[in-house]
C-alpha cells in the first residue's frame, strides 16, 4: 500500500484476501486517493468493470479521477514531507515512555 502512495502512479485496487481488502476501502472509501474495482455477484472481477476503474482514474475529464489524483498528490506531499519520519519515531518513543510511567 505506502509503496503505490509513494508513486505517481493511479491506484486500483483488486483485493484479493486479508489486509488487500481493509487497505482497498481504506485507500478508495476514506481517503479517496483509488478506485476499487467492483465484482460480480459471483465474487468475479469482470474485464468490463476492471475497463472501467481503469478508465475513472485515467480520463482527463473525468471527475473520480481529478478528485483521486489530487488526493492522492495531496497525501503524498504530506508522507514524504521533511521529518515525518522523524516525528513519527519520536511520538512512538516518548507514548512507550508514557507506559513506563
């Protein structure tokens, strides 16, 4: 999931099992930075509704696509922004402190 945030790339998710499914509607429901690829009744991804999800995020006019394509812009500025990592292992650190205590 973080290497595709961390990419210019268009997100579609096809999950299949676990943690594809909650990283899918998290990245397509919540955060809107994807699109997740509807399945048939029968639980099958059919080549038409793929086309489809490819072609929402791929169009130039098309409105899920300007919305994912900015959200998508937007998170990664704020994942790759100086010292996030930084912050990030200092707030872990000083919370086990604050178990310790």
């Amino acid at each position: 999931m973080w290497e595709s945030l961390l990419s210019d790339c268009q997100i579609v998710c096809v999950p299949h099992l676990g943690d594809q499914i909650l990283d899918a509607r998290l990245m397509a429901g919540e955060l809107k930075v994807a699109v997740e690829v509807e399945r048939e009744n029968n639980g099958w991804v059919s080549k038409e509704s793929l086309s489809e999800a490819i072609i929402s995020v791929m169009d130039k006019d098309s409105e899920v696509g300007g919305l994912v394509k900015y959200n998508h812009a937007r998170l990664k500025e704020v994942l790759t922004s100086e010292g996030i990592q930084e912050r990030y292992l200092d707030t872990f650190i000083q919370s086990l402190h604050g178990l310790l205590d």
